[in-house]
C-alpha cells in the first residue's frame, strides 16, 4: 500500500525488499532493492542490502564488485564500510573472505558511526574471522550494550555472541 501512495519514494521498496529477503526470496528482493536505488541512487542501505542479498543468492562475485564500488562511492559513510567488511569476514565462501580488510573496513566503520551497534557487531565478526575471539566477544558485547532491547536483530547478535564464545567465527547463510 506504501507503494502505491507513495511511488516515488525508495524506503517501501527497501522495506519490502527485507522482507523478500527474510523470506529467502532474493531475486524478488533484489529486484526491490532495484527499485529503491532507481528512486534514491543515494540510498546505501538499499545498495548495500542489494549487495549482500547477492551473495545470499550465491552471487558472489557480483556481491564483491558491489561493495567495492560502494565504498569507493560512498567513502565517508559507516554503512558502505560496515556493508563490505560484513561480507569479508562472513561470506560462507573461503575465497571470499579477507579477515584483514574486514578488519580495517570494521574499525573504519565504527568510527565513522560514532560506535553504531551494527557496525560494532560487524566489527566482532570482523575479529573472529581474524582469529582474536576475546575481542571479537568483547566487542559484540559493546554492540548489545547499544542495541535497543525490542531490535529483531538483538536475538541474532546473542546468537552470534554465543558462538564466539565457542571460538567459531560467523557465517551469513541468510
């Protein structure tokens, strides 16, 4: 219905692109991602959930030229950061994770985002997939410190606390 009242505005089309996500349907949320960057080419959480929606799909390579291309056109927004560095610590392809630049894109991201719950979560992964599980827990601590109680997401962070305490880096099977 928020399409319809509002054609010309991206925030229904990223919202049901999630939900198509949540749904496992990634070419109807990439298709919706699609359309939100047509309406906001400024948009980067759609830009970037379209990225990682691709990789969700198993499109790799496509979600790797994405992110790249983001943060080279968005280089002073946390999300572009936080969206690539995402993707190289958690891809569920070995070949196309680079602990390291997760590691640098993470740490850039927080700072850029004044210590954003999302990024600091990104930034544990970030260190898990560099073999540093304290921090990596430390720092996933932090982000729940932050994060509102009633956040969907939350249970997913704990998660994820919980398999750093079993020395597991994490996997985005989405």
């Amino acid at each position: 219905r928020a399409i319809n009242l509002a054609p010309r505005f991206s925030a229904p089309h990223y919202v049901r692109g999630r939900a198509y996500e949540k749904q496992h349907k990634f070419k109807e949320a990439i298709a919706e991602f699609d359309r939100a960057i047509a309406r906001d080419s400024e948009s980067i959480w759609s830009v970037g959930q379209r990225a990682l929606t691709e990789a969700a799909a198993g499109n790799y390579d496509i979600a790797r030229r994405d992110l790249e291309q983001a943060t080279r056109r968005f280089p002073g927004t946390f999300e572009a950061h936080m969206y690539r560095a995402w993707f190289l610590a958690t891809c569920p392809q070995a070949e196309y994770r680079d602990g390291a630049t997760a590691l640098s894109e993470a740490q850039l991201a927080v700072k850029l985002s004044y210590e954003d719950p999302y990024a600091l979560d990104t930034l544990a992964a970030a260190y898990a997939e560099t073999g540093d599980f304290e921090r990596a827990q430390e720092t996933a601590r932090q982000a729940l410190a932050k994060m509102p109680a009633n956040v969907p997401d939350r249970k997913e962070v704990e998660a994820r606390l919980a398999g750093l305490g079993q020395r597991q880096p994490y996997r985005d099977h989405r």
